[in-house]
C-alpha cells in the first residue's frame, strides 16, 4: 500500500491540533532556512520562510484546506482567491 496516501487518508481525519502539527513540521522540513538574507523591504534578516514550499505539497495543502475550512461559516457557498 502507497504509504504517501495512508498518511494522507489519516491527515483528512485528523483534529485540529494535529493538522497545525503537521504543517508545523512541515514548515521546519522545507520553508524555513537559516542564512543572511536581505528582505524586499531592505531588511537583513538571518532567517527566511518561505511557506510556499508547504503550501503547494500536497499533504501542506490538505493540512490548510482543512484547517480554513473549519473557520469558515456553515452557510459559505464558494471561496475564491489568487492560490
């Protein structure tokens, strides 16, 4: 059995807590590195996330869908937006 979609099916049954932990995780795994980075405000920062690498995974983006789903008010009939 595909081990990338087990986790998936559990990731759509999971609560809320575990959804922020995997994006957490996940954010630590591919979005945040260490550096010297000059920011487009002109800042230096030493650090830089770039939460686009978790966003467009697709376990990141499931964990998101289904964390701003929750939010959402039961009578929302569409959501739009640029992503």
């Amino acid at each position: 059995m595909n081990t990338e979609r087990t986790a998936d099916l559990s990731l759509a049954t999971a609560n809320a807590d575990a959804l922020r932990q995997v994006l957490l995780d996940l954010i630590v795994q591919h979005a945040y590195v260490e550096g010297d980075f000059v920011l487009s405000s002109g800042a230096k920062s030493t650090y830089y996330i770039n939460c686009k690498q978790v966003t467009l995974r697709a376990e990141g983006a499931l964990a998101l869908g289904l964390l701003l789903f929750q939010l959402l008010p039961k009578d929302t009939a569409a959501v739009a937006g640029l992503t």
